[in-house]
C-alpha cells in the first residue's frame, strides 16, 4: 500500500478531467490524475471522437483558455488547419469542429500535465471513497498496485459519475440511454463510378435479411450511399452502449467491432467496392449517455435554448440539441445569435462538500445534456472545476465557497473566456 496525499485529485483524464488537472496544477497546488486508460483525452483519443467543437458561436470566441491552448497546438504541430471562424455558419455547425490528430492531441495532454507537476496514474480506478474532515480518502487498484490517496479536493471527470455514486449522492440516469459509436472510417472504392440506385436497393435487402442489423447504420431509412460518402466515420450506433462498468463497456466494445464487421463485408459485396477495406478504428466504442449528477442547480433544455445567464455561469456552451435514438438523430440548432452558459453549482453535487465534476455528468436535464457533453463546453467546464477546486483547497473551504471574483480571475489568467455577471 502506497500513500499518497494531494491537494486536488482528478478522477477521470478525459475531455474534461486533463484540462481541469493541468489548470489545478497551474494555480500552484498538488494535483494527481487517476485514469482507467493508456493516456489521456478519453473520448476524443480512445474513443476516437478527435473533431472538438464548438469554440465559437454567431461569428465570435466563446470558448478558449487551456482546452484551446492544446487544440491549436495539436493542429500546430500536426500541421493541420483551423476552420474558417470569421464564417458565422450558424445551423452549419460542423464547419467549426477542428479535425485533430488524436495521437498528436493525447501526447500534448500529457506534456502539458508533466509541465504543470501533474501525477498521473494510468490504468488506475478507486475501489472506496471514504468522506473525512477536510476532504477524501481513496483506496485505489492497478495492475499490481494498491494505493491511498488522500485529497483536499476532488473532481470527478469519470463521465458516468463514478465517485460522486460511490460516496453516495444522488445520480439521475433515463431507463434507455442514447446509443455509442464506434469511429471507423473505410477506403478502397470510387463513388463516382458505383451505382447508386442499385446499392440502395441492396442495403434493404441487407435489412430486412439480418445481413445488417438495427444501429449498424445510425440513419436505418436514409441513403446507405451517404454512409459510404463519409466512409463510415461516425455513422454508426452501438445500441446500450454504457461505460459504467467493465462489463458494460466490454459489451459496447464487442458489438461496435462486429457491427464494423457486418458492414465491411456488406460493403465489399457491393459491385464497385470489392476492394474497399478499414482505413481506421478507434479503440473504444465511445459512450454519450450513462449518468448525470443531481446538483445545486440543473440546468434544462429552456434554459438552454434561450441562452440563460446564470449568476454564477462559468463558461459558455454552444451546440445543437443532439439527443441520438435507435431510429437515428435530428440536431435542434439554436435560435440566431443564441448562447448558452453553465452555472458553478450545477458543477456542485446537492449537499456536498469538497466534491466538482466537470463534463457530461453535469447537472442537467437530459435534452439540455444532449448538447453540453460535447468537447468544447466539456473542456471549459473541466478548466472551471479545476480552478475552483484549486482555490477551494488553498482556502480550506469548499468550492461552492469561493468567491466568484477570484474564480472568474484565476479562469481568465489562464485565458478563459468567463461570462459576465448579469
């Protein structure tokens, strides 16, 4: 047993969990990083969904600080390019996510975290969570190692809520949550020179044969030549995809590769793509739904869609409503010139102490979830919670307890963008 004592852990280095490390440790105190994993990112390098988005809303930069810091260093030296963000694309909001080299990104996560003093400790989960005076107590399992780590502060970034349910507060969670994907993308034949009609036709026969099956495609009743248009690249949906337990996310991982299978050997009987073949495949099917926390306050899809300025708002969010279903997803894109916000409190589990999260867990209704789990507002929220959890420990207070001023002025000396207080 090996002890360990910091000032702020994070549970979780994903989306959200690296960002709120990396800013915890900026501000000066003790920061580790527990990550069932091998690196850093979580769904945008494991689970492969490496497009992060959206900074920027109605023509300006809604979105910045740490989590921008990496993405443009990752496009930098990857020698990619950035959108066009002078183009206020509105409804065409997939213009505005950032194609990344995921590799790229997951290694200049874990550069920034060294830099800043971040232990990081992969392929490591907690088995207790303990509440003390003053902060936590976690036992902790690896491959052949066993560690307590005891910390001033926690932020939980697991994505399913997994230390705020082990220490007992409340979690909500829909009896069917949305479908997974698994990001694969195909190659190997022309579109100009196949037959549309023809393939369409097939793709039924495919269906209703049990050649296919049900989310093999996410749009079962749209054109299969628009999934061969993309490749494949995330047009798939892995039904009962949920990471909340070993197995569960076992099982999501196993029928997002067969689901990868049927359809690349239905692609390859098609006339034309006899040679088509898997270019890429993520590790991970990566999950949208599991739980969201019961917070100090929730925040609802009306809320949302009217761009609400919560008191306490920490950063901004600006993405369609994007809840996915076994028959397929139909975004609902914000009015002009609308942009969300994201209160402290909803980062704050009720009647907790010592405890954030950061990412899709936040406090939520589930329509509203359906668009604040994207990257962007996921990395501003994982800045805020470590900035408060920093501030909270120095102080030996509470998070919810730190006077907004000085949290809204330790976000903006790491270059976030804080909203205005109403």
């Amino acid at each position: 047993m090996i002890n360990i004592d910091v000032d702020v852990l994070v549970v979780g280095g994903g989306t959200a969990g690296s960002i709120a490390a990396i800013q915890a440790a900026r501000a000066g105190v003790r920061t580790a990083v527990l990550e069932r994993g091998p690196q850093l990112g979580g769904t945008m390098t494991t689970g492969g969904v490496a497009f992060p988005g959206l900074f920027h809303a109605w023509g300006r930069q809604i979105i910045a600080g740490i989590g921008w810091e990496l993405v443009s260093k990752t496009v930098a030296l990857g020698g990619g390019e950035m959108p066009d963000f002078t183009q206020p694309y509105g409804h065409a909001h997939w213009r505005h996510q950032i194609p990344l080299n995921a590799g790229l990104y997951a290694a200049l996560l874990e550069e920034a975290c060294l830099d800043a003093g971040v232990v990081l400790f992969y392929y490591e989960l907690p088995t207790q969570v303990l509440e003390e005076e003053g902060g936590w107590r976690l036992e902790v399992v690896g491959k052949g190692v066993r560690h307590q780590i005891t910390a001033r502060q926690i932020v939980d970034c697991t994505g399913d809520a997994d230390v705020v349910r082990m220490a007992g507060y409340t979690c909500l969670r829909e009896e069917e949550t949305q479908p997974g994907t698994l990001r694969f993308r195909f190659g190997g034949y022309d579109l100009d020179h196949l037959d549309g009609p023809a393939i369409e036709a097939r793709y039924h026969q495919a269906l209703a044969a049990g050649e296919l099956r049900p989310g093999d495609v996410s749009h079962a009743d749209g054109p299969f030549m628009a999934f061969l248009r993309s490749g494949g690249e995330n047009a798939q949906h892995v039904l009962r995809a949920d990471s909340t337990t070993s197995s569960s996310q076992t099982y999501a991982n196993i029928a997002g590769r067969q689901s990868m299978l049927r359809l690349l050997r239905f692609v390859r009987s098609l006339p034309g793509c006899e040679r088509a073949h898997l270019l890429t495949m993520a590790p991970e099917t990566a999950v949208r739904e599991t739980f969201r926390i019961a917070g100090e306050a929730t925040v609802t899809v009306a809320d949302y869609v009217e761009g609400r300025h919560f008191p306490d708002a920490v950063c901004y969010a600006f993405y369609p409503v994007d809840l996915h279903t076994p028959e397929g997803v139909m975004p609902e894109q914000l009015a002009e010139g609308t942009v969300a916000t994201i209160p402290l409190r909803a980062l704050i589990p009720v009647a907790s102490r010592n405890l954030l999260v950061a990412g899709r867990t936040v406090s939520s209704d589930r329509l509203a979830n359906s668009a604040l789990r994207v990257q962007a507002p996921c990395m501003a929220m994982g800045q805020a919670a470590g900035a408060a959890a920093a501030l909270a420990a120095l102080q030996t207070i509470t998070p919810g307890r730190v006077p907004f001023a000085q949290l809204a002025g330790l976000l903006g000396a790491h270059g976030a963008l804080v909203p205005e207080r109403p």
